[in-house]
C-alpha cells in the first residue's frame, strides 16, 4: 500500500474551520445567502449545480465538487462549471476502474478522487449525505444551505432547473434528524430560518 497511498492523507480532521455544504434546493433562490456561503473557508457543492447566474442566492467559492456517477459521465460539463480549475472533484462511486479509466481519458486540471460509496442493492447514500459527511470529516463547523427540512414541504426542485418527479424531497430533513440522532451538531440554513438561525456546531471529542 505504500507505493500506492500518500505518505499523509490530502484532508484530514480540523483542516478547515468553517465550512459550507450547499443543497440544491429551489429554496434557495428565496435567499440571498451567496456574499455569506463565500465568506467560509471551504465550500462544498453537489453534482453539476452551477454558480453563474446565481451568485447573488448560492456564492461563487467552490472548494470541492461530490459528484454522484451520473453526474460525473458528464465530467467534462462539470469541470467548465469552475473556471480557475482549481475546485476538487470528489466522485462518489463503487466502480472505480470505469471511472478511473474515464478520468484519465478526459483532459482534467482538477484535482478528482474516488470516493467509495456504501450500496444497499441498487441504492446508495445521497450525495448531500456524501458531502456533509465529507465536510464533517475535515471541519471545525458546518452549516448546510439549500436543504429542505419543513414536514409540509411537497416538491422537489432545484434552483437551476424545473419541478422534477420521483425524488424524494425530504432528504434534507432526514439528514438533518440523522445529525440530530448522532449528536453531531450543524447550522442549518433554509429560507424560513433566513433571519432566524439555529447555531449549531460540530462537537470533536
């Protein structure tokens, strides 16, 4: 494993201070978080979620990019999202020689590693979990925007495309619960806690 791993591992506890996990939520575009997401010292955004044109809601900082496998087929659109080429691509996948054949067949600056990804059948952990685990991993705190956590909430949208059928619109909710379950604790920023926040932050032993 030596000639194979890094002599110290590229992210490693308490690396970061605070830290941004950015949803998709169509609720977002009822904000104006995007001056404060860029204000943190990492930011970690989902899939092919774009920032031009939306800077004023969701920011422009992108430090790392959690792409789930479809997303990640059209790694090439993904990497135009970051001009600077410098956000890290983190692809969250259970094959990894299709995806490491791809990576290396596609002319990319970013830097991009292979997540494994736990699968239950044909199922597998959201990319949202993915990232705040990810962001919990290496953070001193983390706040989440752009996840939908209201029981009343009935559709799924994004805030870069239209209303989308068969996607469960409560994963943010469910996130947050698990947190809640595990005694992490996180700051969680939806359009109804625009003004009134809830502070939470992540407790290391």
């Amino acid at each position: 494993l030596s000639l194979v791993l890094p002599e110290t591992p590229p992210y490693f506890p308490r690396q970061y201070g605070r830290c941004a996990v950015i949803g998709n939520s169509g609720d977002l575009l009822k904000t104006k978080f995007g001056k404060e997401i860029d204000g943190y010292d990492a930011v970690l955004r989902e899939n092919g979620a774009p920032t031009q044109n939306y800077t004023e809601y969701v920011g422009r900082k992108s430090t790392f990019r959690l792409l789930n496998r479809g997303s990640a087929k059209a790694l090439d659109k993904v990497v135009e999202l970051d001009e600077q080429r410098k956000e890290v691509l983190i692809v969250k996948t259970t094959i990894h020689d299709i995806m490491n054949k791809m990576i290396k067949e596609l002319p990319i600056k970013n830097p991009v590693y292979l997540m494994l990804g736990a699968s239950f059948g044909s199922a597998a952990k959201g990319t949202g979990l993915k990232a705040l685990e990810f962001a919990l991993s290496m953070c001193d705190s983390v706040d989440m925007y752009g996840f939908t956590v209201d029981p009343g909430y009935k559709e799924w949208t994004r805030y870069f495309s239209e209303s989308r059928q068969g996607h469960t619109p409560l994963h943010g909710r469910a996130y947050y619960q698990m947190m809640e379950c595990l005694g992490v604790q996180v700051i969680l920023m939806t359009f109804i806690r625009h003004v009134r926040k809830i502070n939470f932050f992540l407790i290391v032993a």
